[in-house]
C-alpha cells in the first residue's frame, strides 16, 4: 500500500459511498475496519498507515496538496490498529478496509481545520520546515507521488560541498567556540555532561528541527587548523547553521521519542534502532566524568595482565597511565571548551624528560595536525569521526590542546584501551581478558562500596554456568551480566544488520544470561556460587529478580528502558531476516540467544508478551551508569533503591543521565517540600 494507491482507493470510495441513514458507532467501525487485516500482518499495516499519515502531512505543509479526506480515513486506519487484526484470511483486505474508513469518515469527519491538525505533529512541522528551509536556499528537494523524498545526487553533493566551504571559511575555532557557547549551559555537575539530545517534551506545538550543535563542534575539529578567512561573518554563520539543521532535519531522526517507543511494535525495533544511532551520532557527544575514566584507568593498568606492557617505542603502562592522568585533571578552559596543555605538565609524567613526555603525548593520545574527523561530511556517518578515539589535537606550532575535560575524558580511556591493544603480547586474547578485568573492576567498585556481592560457577558436573555478579537483599536480587563488547563505528553510523550482530553480544547474550541465572534460582530456590574455594549462597524466597546486562561502552538511546523492552520483545515474536541471502548467517547468534532468553524467561515464569511492560525486570547499563548509581551507594539496599528509582523512566530525551539526574531533582524537591 503506497501514497497512490492510498489515494485512489479512497478517492473511488468516496464516489460511491454515501452517509447511511442508520446510526453507527465509531466502534462497530474500527471492529469493522480490523475484520480486514490478519493478527500477523498488523504491525506492518500499522506501519504503511503511519507512513502515509505522514506523507500526506509533509505534501500538504510542503506543496499545499490536499490533507483531508484522506488524513481522516487514514487515522480510521491507525486507530483500529492499535488492536490486532481479526481477519482469518492470510492477505491483507485493503479495499475494504479503506472503505470502512471512509465510512467513519463521512460519519465522524474531523472538527478541526488541517493547520489546527498539524500544528502538533512534530515529525510533519520539523521535515516539512527543513524541506521548505533547503528550498529557499535554492536546493531541489522532491516529493514523488508515490511516498518518499526525492533530493538528487548533484544536489546532495552540492549540499555538501556548501557546508564544507562555508565551514573552511569560517573557521574550525570559532565553530567550536559558537557550538560550546550553546553546549555549556546545558552542563550537568551531578552527571558531570552536556546535556544534549532529545528536547524532552511529549508536545511540541509548531515545532522547528533541532539545531545540530554537536554535529557543528565536530564540524569545526575538523576545520580547526582553519583560521577565518577576511569575508565570513555572521551572514554565513547563519548560513551553514541553517543547512545543517536543515540538511540533518530531512533525515526525519526526532520523531522516536518515550511515549512512542511505549507503544511501538515489534516491527517497528529495526527502524527505531536505525534513527537511534543516526540521533546519537548527529546530536550528541560521547562522554564520561573525568574521575570515573580515572579510577578505571587507574585499576586497568595495575590489573596483572594489563600493568607490565611495553610498546614498541618503549612506552609502557605506568608511562601512559601517568599521561592519563595529567590529561585527566580538571583545569580551565578558553571559550572554546579546549585547553592548551602547559609545558610544565609534561614534567609529570612518569619522570620522564620534556621531549620524551612530549612524544608519549603525541603518539598515543593526539590527532594528527588537521587529520581529526578528516572525512565528516554531510549526511553524517559517525564511522567518519574519530575525535572520541583521542582527547589531543595539534596546533601549527606542535602545541598539544586538550579537548573540553568530559569530552576529553572518553576519549583518554579510548586512547588507553586502544594503547593496550597494540601492546599486547601475542595479538590473542586482549578481548577477553579485557572482557575478564571489566567483571573484575566492576566487583571491586560495589565491595569498595560496602556492597556484599556473590559470584562464580554454580550447577552440576553435566551443566554448569558461571554468574558475573550478584547481590540481594531482604527484598531482591539483582543478577548483572558484564560484557566489553562496544557497538562498532559501522554499527553507529546506521548499518541495522551491523547493529544487530553487535546487540547480539551486548544485549541479547547477557540478557539470556541473567535470565537463566533467574530460571535455575526458581526452579532450585537457591544458587551455590562456587569461586576457588569460597562458597557463596543466593536464596530465593519472595525477593523479586532483577536483571542488569553492563556494557563497557556506551549505547546511548539504546541504553532507553522501552527501547530494551521492545527489542527483547521483538527477539521473541519473530526473526530477523536479511534482504540479502548470503549475510543471513551472520544473524544466526542472535536468533540463538533470543531462543535461549525465551526459554529461559519461560522457566523463570517472566514470558508474558501480552504485558504493555513486558521485561520490565531488565536493565540496560553502561559502565559509568553503574558508577553513577555506585555514587549514592553505601549498601547493597542503597545500590537497590538507585536502580529502581530508574525503573519508570519515561522521560522524551532517551537520555538515562538527563533522566536520573531529574528524578533525583524531583526528590529534593519533595523532601524541601514535605
């Protein structure tokens, strides 16, 4: 079913169909209108009538084409399935379903004129106005009749190229400096983090497309050995503002936010997860606090495995972690956000001389003078920006400049990570014993914290498992599955199938996991953790079970509590299947775990997908998440209390920093009050 079709069914209906003199109910209708469409088929017709509702709104805000009747007949459509077709036939009945439609529209036609219609759909206002924004500035955008957006190749090449001229002329520091100056003020000092991403309203009247301030500042890293030519001013700082925000608002990335996810299907996860990854790439910056990246770095490079590597400069741990932890500090900054590293820090360094700090510097934690982000362009692919992979750029002098410190942050850990890598003896093994020191530092961070914690292998001699970590108590149980592995740059820049070979190992395995943890401890009442020859015991009784999977990445979006609920939902109503046959095998992992999830969430009495929550017992966390919560925790009940208080988080940013940090907001206010 396409725009046309849509059209011209609802058209020759309209011709033949007049108002019955009988008195009809808008139910009778919409019970009417889902004897057309299969149980199986709903979710995707569900998806064609949003689809068209959309289309219909874009050409009518865009080219003034006619909205109703057809908005009208289609909303029929969408309402009635919100429940699950009834039909028994195996093939969708469109014609009579549209016919239905136009019926309740000739009984119940809309009240409100099409702009009172609009005026509240966010997805339409924010496409249309960008489309509309590219036109007045002279590019060719397109809206065919059968559904879709057209803008031609030459015209999305000299999209491009106007951006990147514009940003040359400009200038890569004062970019930088125009994107912190939006940037700051959304600091947090409870998260330690640019609060950016999703505006965090479920209603937005006229809304505009959002400004892609975090795009500009890695637009301008890229520039920024760039000075500002002699004729660029403000004319053109609003110039390129403008076809940034227009050229990222076509991409139609904002429309996904917490109430939709809540009533999303199934179908809908592998679209969701697509703009999820496009939206953290284009609107956010990965981040971390600056003491937390230190007091992993600091255990990761006393860790046994990890505290003895030499490179093949000489280079070796305590030098880089004494580097990380001279880039690590708090110090000030300029305008920009980025810092000049002073010659006298380098004196820190491990006691190494000024030239040989100098050098560690620069290899190991520094871009290459005008190489950062080398190849970011427009439509934005975060597999083309590297500036989170090193918290150093160079000056045309050889000066090191630090990047703003929660950037920088990130960026050190990923520099040191990457450090250990190379290093590593026999180029075999690094991921699991990385994989192997996150389980270990994450146990050390809940004991540091006077949290008692259970691990290690339980079952019998034919089947056996190994538990990360647990703890309890008196009224719960939290099993956490810890995994290093980080979605891939392929992965962040929108390549689904990518994404879900990678979720595979970040979400679908350890969820599987922490779910049969759950599953043995109901069907045995208590789990014996055996490590070495310590015993530790897990009992049952009437705690409730939940379960926390722990990547040592960040998924952003993807971290967003429906978002978990529906993937895992999905993984359990269907399989994925790839448009080409011969990449089909690499989803054979993750169909494996989902059937280990699904039976294991049947025997712990937890597969009940009719719940509008379903899975509501299982967590998503980064690591710094869990560091987060570690810091209001003296307890295990302490650690409990934190992670329920994120248990209803239904806030529109998809942000779990933003969103905690507003529910511990909202406690102090209740107590100021009380």
């Amino acid at each position: 079913m396409d725009l046309i079709k849509f059209r011209t069914l609802t058209d020759a209906h309209l011709e033949t169909t007049t108002q019955a003199a009988q008195r009809i109910t808008e139910a009778a209708l919409f019970e009417e209108i889902r004897s057309y469409f299969p149980p199986v088929k709903s979710s995707e017709a569900l998806a064609k009538v949003r689809t068209i509702i959309h289309e219909l709104a874009i050409r009518h805000l865009c080219d003034k084409q006619l909205l109703q009747p057809y908005r009208n007949v289609a909303q029929a459509l969408k309402i009635a399935l919100r429940v699950h077709g009834t039909s028994a036939a195996e093939v969708i009945n469109w014609e009579s379903a549209i016919l239905a439609a136009v019926r309740y529209h000739l009984h119940f036609p809309p009240w409100r004129s099409p702009e009172q219609e609009l005026v509240s759909d966010v997805r339409a206002q924010v496409v249309s106005k960008s489309i509309n924004g590219l036109r007045d500035s002279g590019y060719q955008i397109l809206l065919p009749e059968i559904g879709g957006l057209d803008m031609p190749d030459p015209e999305v090449a000299r999209l491009q190229e106007d951006i990147d001229t514009l940003a040359r002329k400009l200038g890569g520091e004062a970019l930088v400096a125009t994107a912190m100056a939006e940037i700051e003020p959304t600091y947090s000092s409870t998260t330690d983090r640019f609060n950016l991403g999703r505006h965090g309203q479920q209603v937005r009247l006229d809304a505009s497309p959002q400004v892609p301030f975090a795009f500009l500042f890695q637009l301008g890293l890229k520039y920024f050995h760039c000075k500002q030519t002699h004729d660029a001013g403000q004319a053109e700082f609003t110039r390129l503002l403008g076809l940034l925000t227009f050229a990222v608002g076509i991409l139609d990335l904002e429309a996904d936010d917490t109430m939709g996810m809540i009533f999303a299907r199934s179908r809908d996860i592998l679209e969701t997860t697509r703009k999820s990854l496009l939206y953290d790439a284009t609107f956010c910056l990965v981040q971390a606090k600056p003491n937390h990246v230190e007091t992993f770095v600091r255990w990761l490079l006393t860790y046994q495995q990890f505290s003895k590597l030499v490179d093949k400069d000489g280079f070796n741990s305590p030098h880089i972690l004494a580097a990380a932890i001279v880039l690590l500090k708090e110090t000030s900054c300029g305008p920009t956000g980025i810092q000049r590293i002073p010659p006298a820090a380098l004196a820190e360094l491990g006691g190494m001389d000024s030239p040989s700090a100098q050098r560690l510097l620069t290899r190991i934690f520094a871009h290459d003078f005008g190489k950062i982000n080398l190849k970011l362009t427009f439509p934005l692919q975060d597999s083309e920006v590297n500036a989170a992979f090193r918290p150093l750029l160079i000056d045309e002098q050889g000066s090191l400049l630090r990047l703003p410190p929660n950037i920088a942050a990130r960026a050190t850990l990923n520099a040191v990570i990457e450090w250990c890598r190379r290093a590593w003896p026999d180029k075999k093994g690094f991921d699991e014993t990385l994989g192997l020191a996150l389980e270990q530092f994450v146990r050390d961070q809940f004991s540091a914290k006077g949290v008692k914690i259970h691990y290690g292998i339980y079952g019998n001699n034919s089947e056996r498992s190994e538990c990360d970590l647990a703890i309890q108590t008196e009224s719960h149980i939290i099993f956490f599955e810890l995994k290093g592995k980080v979605l891939t740059r392929q992965s962040r820049s929108g390549d689904v199938l990518k994404a879900l070979e990678d979720l595979a190992d970040s979400l679908a395995r350890p969820q599987a996991q922490a779910m049969e943890r759950h599953a043995f401890l109901k069907e045995h009442k208590t789990i014996e953790l055996r490590f070495n020859e310590e015993l530790s015991v897990i009992e049952l009784g009437s705690k409730e079970v939940l379960k926390v999977s722990v990547t040592r990445g960040e998924l952003l979006s993807l971290h967003d509590r429906p978002y978990l609920w529906h993937y895992l939902l999905a993984g359990c109503e269907m399989d994925f299947e790839t448009t080409d046959p011969t990449q089909q095998k690499n989803l054979e992992p993750l169909h494996e775990w989902f059937r280990k999830f699904k039976d294991a969430a049947k025997r712990a009495g937890e597969y009940d997908l009719t719940n509008r929550f379903p899975f509501s017992r299982c967590w998503s966390l980064s690591l710094f998440q869990i560091l987060l919560l570690l810091e209001r925790t003296a307890s295990a009940d302490d650690f409990v209390r934190e992670l329920l208080r994120t248990a209803h988080i239904s806030i529109t940013s998809r942000d779990f920093y933003a969103s905690y940090e507003q529910l511990l907001n909202l406690q102090e206010l209740k107590k100021s009050s009380d």
